[in-house]
C-alpha cells in the first residue's frame, strides 16, 4: 500500500498516535481518549472480521450519538467495511428498506431499540448479525437474526490494529438521502471523496488540534457525522450530544469546557436567540459557528453576531452528494449577507441553463460542482446516477449537477434562488414528499394527500399536509399528526394539516401543489 494513501481511519489512527492520551470525545458515558477510542474501534474490526465480514460489506450504525457509534464507524472501516449510518428515530419499515436496498450483512445498534430492529431484522435475508450496546430488556423481543454484546466486545475485545484491509479508491460510506420518487437513496462515498471534503473544510474554518468542537447534530446527518471526522482529523476535542433538547444545559457544557467551534442549524439558531438567561454568558473560547442545511435569515446573522461579538460565523451551503460545496468568508458578511459564498478550496462551482450551456453572473441556473468530493453515485441506481452526474463538460470526469438553482454576482459569490425538485429541506434534513404522502394514505379516510413545504423563519421550510377526505369521513388533524409520527423520524412529521374538499389537478390529472402552497409557497 502506498505511504501517501490516507484513509478514513487514519483520522483516528495517526491521531492515537500523536496524542494518545488526549481526550478525544466526550459523551453521556464519559471523557475517552484517542487510544481508548483506537483501542475499541480495533476490537469491534475485530469482531466483524471473525464473524465473516468481506471486504466492502455494508454495515449499519443505529445508534444515537454514542461513544458506540463513534467507535463503531472506525471499526467498520478498520475491517474494510462500509459504515451506513441510519436516523436513530427511523421506524422499523424504512429501517428494513434501506438494510435491504445496501445488502447489510450486519448491523451495530442498542437492546432498547429492540422492537424496530424485531420489525425490521426478520425482512432481511443478507444480515448475519446485528451488535448490540446495553442490556436485553426483560421482555426484549428477538431481533430476528443472531445478536452478540457490542458491550462485551468494547470491554474485552483485542485491542490491537487488524491487518490493513482497504485502499482509498475503496467505498467508505453510504449515507442515505431522501429521493424524488419517495424511496432514500444511498450516496456512495470512497475514502478518497471523504478524505477531500474534510480538508478542505478544515483548512477554511483552520481546525487545529487546539478545537473543541461541540456537536449536537445526528451522525446520521452528514453535517454532524463530519465534526467527528474533520475533529479526529487534526487530533481535536468532540463532545457529543444527542440533541440540542436542553438548551440551557448546551450553553452551561459549552462554557464550562470551553467551547471552540459550535456548528449549527437555523433551528438551533432561534433557539439560542430565544434564550432568556444565555446573554449572562461569556463565550471568549467560541472561535466560530457554522451553519449549513438551510438559509441563516439576515436578522439572525446580526443578532448572533451581537450574542458572540468575537465569534467568527461562517454560512455554508452543500448536498449529501458532495457535503460541502461553498462558504461565506466571515469578513464578507457585511456586504453579503445573503450569499453562501464562494466554492470550497479544490472545488469549482459553475452555473448552467436548462440546456447545461454556461451562463454569466446574475443569471439563474441549475448549480454544477467539480471536485474530488462529489459522490461515486448512488447505490445500485444507475438511472438516478445518469440524471445527477454528467461527463458532458469534462469528458472523462463526472460532475455533479445540485438540482438547486442559484445566481452568481461578479465576484463569483454565490446566492440561492429555488430548488429544481420538490425536496423539503427541514431542521436541516432532506424530506421526500412522496415519502410522507405514502403514509397519509395509510389512513383509511385520506382519498388525496399532498405535501408541500412552505417558507419558515425557524425550520427552513416547514411541512404541511393538504388532505381531501372520502365522502361522510371524519378525521382530525391530531390523528393524522399521531399517525405520522407512528410512522415518520420526528423531522418528516408535518407541522400543519389542512382539509379540503377536493385537490387541485394539472390539466394532465396531476395535483397541482402549485395551488396548495399558500403565499410564499414552493412547489
């Protein structure tokens, strides 16, 4: 194997080698350092190896954020695996779709998320094991498929490094998004696309080995999977939080451990904004926030930067697909405080017509991204890939083309106009209307759903459910929020229900969510 090559396992390698006794992540469970982190990730390869895992299996992680699901991605890749991070909140049949679509021949998760996992497991034929964190509940449900203890094998697993089993160009990850046609689709990502994106952040926030980065994000949201790669990368400090549901509690653990870099989402930012007690506060330590997922409105770009005077806060935008794509460099927030930037360092962004031909600035087009961070395509969808990455400009090269239109100024500063599909972008996550509409149906007195997004100062956009009812039906809007719920992760559940007597169709018989957006509305 080549001296040069890294790997995604490197990160926490060399890392362990450097500091091992510096403290790596910080969680619920405890302070661990990067040779205890190492150590465990070695044993969970280990284990997967001795359990007859092939080089480029799949293996799901359906955990919270956890030291287990730290550990567990390293060790994934350790054994020349493929991590799949799944929502921990996921119901049981997406769980058993997105297990199937990848072929998971194993899975890393806890004893009390046994019910999904006993609804899913069973409807997979390629999983060998699932690994599971805790202790079985008294009346724990079989999960459907042989089980060992992730506990025991954290606790008494060889610690040594396995032999190297991957090269760079291998696949290191699938990170499923939600797709136009309802169904999540699994963005492939080799080593050498995960290993790029995190240099290049890291070289334009300057992450040092000095950061203490505190992240609340889900892992299985790419943007908090990445403080974990980008933090172990340059040998920094992570404290992982399972969610910001406690606000005042954050703000406390950030000062107290003196908090270097804090990214987040508008969500989290109204939050803080509505904080009564936070400006008691000093945050000298806070070097910088980040924000990606969905537009910072301008009034909380100057209200957080009244909150965190010396904060340096940097707007961001990206797409599974190729995780980051531009930043606004803090000195321009100023001048342009709707922008999000220019493209990445080893990145080229340009925009392009309805028909790919170039276009100059000031001119709304589809956004296309060159650089070695866009994806290999998605799992086992060819077509999909075909629509989303085109040699048409370089030949011999793939590029990807967003599906979001966009508008460049002369400077090359980019500003978003619209999304080409109907994608809801939420909290941060990607939502497939279909997807949502699926379950509507479910319902038994629904005769039409659709689902639309609609403008939110908080969530980006926020999901509401337009739904006609057959005839002498009777239904509320707290059971179709109760159902939804029953069955959706907690960011796809709608926030609105609106009744009708009949939907709105195209002249072609389609429903015309154009009509159903209300003002602001997106179709």
């Amino acid at each position: 194997m080549r001296d040069d090559m890294v790997l995604v396992q490197h990160f926490l390698e060399r890392s362990a080698q450097r500091s091992p006794g510096k403290t790596a992540l910080i969680t619920d469970a405890g302070r661990f350092a990067y040779r205890e982190i190492d150590a465990m990730a070695n044993a969970v390869a280990h284990a997967l190896v001795a359990d007859g895992l092939v080089k480029g299996d799949r293996v799901a992680v359906f955990l919270d954020n956890s030291l287990e699901a730290v550990v567990g991605l390293f060790g994934i890749l350790k054994a020349g695996g493929v991590f799949v991070i799944v929502n921990p909140t996921m119901k049981g049949g997406k769980l058993a779709y997105i297990l199937n679509n990848c072929g998971a021949a194993a899975a890393l998760s806890a004893w009390r998320k046994h019910v999904v996992l006993a609804e899913a497991c069973s409807e997979v034929p390629t999983l060998r094991r699932v690994y599971l964190s805790g202790n079985p509940p008294v009346r724990a449900r079989h999960v459907g498929v042989p089980t060992a203890s992730l506990t025991e094998i954290l606790r008494d697993g060889r610690a040594t490094p396995p032999p190297p089993r991957s090269i760079d160009v291998d696949l290191a990850a699938l990170i499923y998004t939600s797709g136009t046609q309802g169904t999540p689709k699994g963005v492939m990502m080799a080593h050498t696309n995960m290993v790029a994106v995190a240099n290049s952040v890291i070289k334009f926030l300057g992450n040092t080995a000095d950061d203490i980065i505190l992240n609340t994000l889900p892992m299985s949201f790419d943007y908090g999977l990445y403080q974990i790669l980008m933090g172990f990368k340059v040998g920094a400090t992570v404290i992982l939080d399972n969610a910001f549901a406690y606000p005042a509690l954050t703000i406390e653990r950030m000062v107290k451990e003196r908090v270097t870099g804090f990214p987040i989402v508008p969500t989290i930012s109204s939050i803080l904004l509505q904080m009564d007690g936070i400006k008691r506060h000093r945050f000298e330590h806070l070097r910088y926030i980040s924000n990606t997922a969905a537009f910072l409105p301008v009034e909380h770009i100057v209200k957080l930067r009244k909150l965190f005077p010396s904060t340096k806060l940097y707007s961001m935008y990206g797409l599974t697909e190729c995780k980051r794509v531009s930043y606004l460099p803090p000195e321009e927030l100023d001048r342009r405080p709707t922008s999000v930037g220019k493209s990445i360092p080893n990145t080229e962004v340009f925009i392009v017509d309805q028909k790919g031909r170039p276009v100059g600035p000031g001119v709304t087009g589809e956004l296309v991204v060159r650089g070695p961070h866009v994806m290999r395509g998605y799992w086992n969808d060819p077509k999909a890939t075909a629509k989303k990455l085109s040699s048409d400009h370089y030949p011999g090269e793939l590029v990807l083309y967003t599906g979001d239109l966009f508008r460049m100024d002369d400077e090359g500063y980019l500003y978003f106009v619209a999304r080409k599909d109907d994608i809801i972008k939420t909290r941060g996550e990607k939502v497939s209307p279909k997807e949502v509409e699926a379950i509507l149906y479910g319902l038994e007195e629904i005769t039409e759903a659709a689902v639309v997004g609609i403008p939110d100062p908080v969530l980006g956009e926020a999901i509401k459910a337009v739904v006609a009812l057959k005839g002498g039906a009777t239904l509320t809007a707290h059971r179709v929020l109760r159902h939804c719920s029953q069955h959706l992760e907690d960011f796809m559940v709608p926030k609105y229900v609106e009744f009708r007597d009949s939907l709105p169709r195209t002249s072609r018989g389609k429903i015309d969510k154009r009509k159903l957006n209300g003002a602001g509305g997106r179709a």
